[in-house]
C-alpha cells in the first residue's frame, strides 16, 4: 500500500482553521480525507457539522471525509487510522492534523519520522499555518508560539486581510518574510483557497526540492524584493552571503519606516542564507552540523540546502526539524550550471555568525 500523505494545519487561535477545515470537509473536490483534530480545540468542527452525540471516535462525512477527534495521543490515532484503511474499514486518500492553536507543530512533524510504526504508513507532506492578519501583530510581539509556528511553515495563508489597511497587510507580510523566506504566502478570504496550495505541496519531500522551491534556490532573497526595496546580492564566487541573509539590518531594512507608522520588529525567529561557490568538505560538514544540532536542535526550527559537496557529480539536498535532519542525492549539475551551495536556516535566536563561521569552515 502507498505511503497516505499527511498534512499539518496550524494557526493561532482563531485564525481560521475550522472554518478552512469545514470547506475541505465538505467541499466536493473529489478526495477522500480524514481530518484529526484535537480534542481539546478551542472550537470543535463537531458543533457545526458533526453529529455531536455520538460516541464513535471517527465520523464519516457525505462527500467521503473522515472526522475523526483525538482522545489518545496523536501515534495511535494515526496508526489506528492506517489499520482501518488497510483492512478496508474505512476509505480515505490523506489526512489532515489540525494543531491546537497553543501547539509547536515541531513534536508533531517529528512523529512521523521518529516512530516506526508511523513512518511505513504516512509520508509528511507539508506544514500549513494560518496567520490572522488583524491579530496576528499582536500575537507575534507577545506569543512565542505564534512565531514558531511562522518558521515552521512551508506555506502560510493570511486570513481577515480585508479588516486591516493596506499598510497593515503589507508589513505584516514584510514581517512573515523575514521569519520564513522559504514558506510561500497566500491569502485566504473565509477559508476559500486553492486547494492545490494545501495539498501535495512536497514541503519534507526532500528530491522534491528543486522543482518547489525556486525562489529559495534563486537566493531566497528574491523573496523579499516585493514591495519598495532593491537589492544587489552578487557576490564574488568565494563570498559567503554574510550580510545578507533575510535578517540583514543595512537602511534599506527599516522597511516598514515609509509607512510612517511601523517600525522594523525584531522578531527572535529568524532566517538566514548561506551561499558558497567552494565545494563542502563532507566529513567536516557532517561533524559541524552534528555538533550544531546537538546545542541548538531544539530552536532551530527548519533548515534547508542544497550543497556542493566536494567529490560528487549531484546536488546534496539536506532538510532539518529540530534535531532530525536527513540529506539524499538530487539530481547530475548541469554542464553549464555554476556549483553552489545555499542553505537557509529558520529558527529562535540562533547564533548567526558561529554558523555562518562553521560553514565555511567545512568548504574545502
């Protein structure tokens, strides 16, 4: 049997999660899927659309969907969802997680590589975060969690834009760049999304990398030159992106100063981008990061790259949660394709500068 996709929905509290939830619960768009929320929500689908009387742990909806809510921990739900289908007793293509809004999506993402029992069952496609446009300045100034779950994102989606400025929405976008240049913003009216933005997005998929992420790949940087701003970002070959990773402070930086009302917040989760034309020394690279993640594991949030490393013909993909991290072979360079490598790093307050030392020091 296939691997059943997995998706992690976040979000503050109330930032649209139910309401996102209950448009794929009913829409008709052809997929069967299984949604676990969980128990403790700070509002259940059930009072809607659910039959709330019922004893029975997992509902079937009219177009398909599964509903399920989770009264033991998230392992045995998912397992005892897998054995269902196996055995034919229930019929579903993917399933949906969504978090509480207080939860770190970190411990859940890594439920599904640390526990055997999971990993031959689903595959992890992507982390979803919903940000409320209106409370979400707010929240990112004063709730840690909030801003975690930023950095985790592989894609983000902006709800109630339409009750904040155009100004607002604009720096707060700004703001989301600067946390997470990898995840890709969309904004979302009432729920209502592309559903092709939601799922198979590939996000932990690892030789997936290159055909999902061209923005990163062509920099990352490229991700915040919307709005007023220019950057230059040439640099020599042997010159590593010191200065300018997304959380660069050069002037052009305090750029929500134009607006004459936002000034520049200085959020503790962050990005940077390293970038190199000198291959890795692989050895030295796996003993830097080993070492890196063993201190810093718990606040690096993701991390990503595609490396040049000395001795191979293909690009290495490396990705990151937390303390787990995993690398593959990607495709052949192409005959007239510049080797290099660029990593980005998300995460709390991590030590910019003994990483970017550590990783040159790795290069040949």
């Amino acid at each position: 049997m296939s691997l059943i996709p997995a998706t992690i929905l976040t979000g503050f509290l109330g930032s649209g999660k139910t309401t996102l939830l209950k448009r794929i619960l009913t829409e008709a768009h052809g997929q069967k899927i299984a949604v676990i929320e969980n128990e403790f929500g700070e509002e259940n689908i059930d009072s809607d659309i659910l039959v709330s009387d019922t004893q029975e742990q997992i509902i079937q909806m009219s177009n398909g969907c599964v509903c399920c809510t989770i009264r033991e921990d998230l392992r045995t739900t998912l397992q005892d969802l897998a054995e269902k289908k196996r055995k034919g007793e229930l019929d579903f293509d993917r399933v949906i997680i969504e978090t509480t809004g207080l939860a770190d999506p970190g411990p859940v993402a890594q439920t599904f590589f640390m526990d055997d029992e999971v990993a031959e069952s689903y595959l992890l496609d992507a982390i979803l975060t919903l940000v409320d446009a209106k409370h979400a300045p707010d929240q990112l100034n004063e709730r840690q969690e909030a801003r975690r779950q930023v950095g985790f994102a592989d894609q983000i989606f902006i709800s109630k834009s339409d009750l904040v400025s155009a100004d607002a929405l604009n720096a707060l976008t700004h703001r989301l760049q600067h946390m997470n240049p990898r995840a890709p913003r969309h904004i979302a009216h009432f729920g209502a999304m592309d559903i092709h933005n939601v799922l198979d997005l590939h996000g932990f998929n690892l030789n997936a990398t290159l055909d999902i992420d061209p923005e990163f790949l062509s920099g990352g940087e490229h991700a915040h030159a919307h709005g007023n701003e220019h950057h230059d970002h040439e640099h020599g070959p042997d010159h590593a992106d010191h200065a300018h990773g997304p959380d660069c402070d050069h002037p052009s930086h305090a750029h929500e100063a134009h607006h004459g009302h936002h000034h520049h917040v200085d959020d503790d989760v962050k990005s940077f981008v390293f970038r190199s034309e000198r291959p890795f020394d692989p050895g030295k690279l796996e003993d830097f990061l080993g070492a890196i993640v063993n201190i810093y594991g718990p606040r690096m949030l993701r991390y990503k790259g595609v490396l040049f490393m000395q001795g191979s013909e293909r690009k290495v993909i490396f990705q990151g949660v937390h303390q787990l991290m995993g690398s593959d072979l990607g495709p052949l360079w192409g005959a007239d394709e510049v080797k290099s490598s660029k990593l980005v790093f998300i995460g709390i307050d991590l030590p910019k500068d003994i990483l970017l030392q550590g990783m040159e020091q790795s290069l040949v």
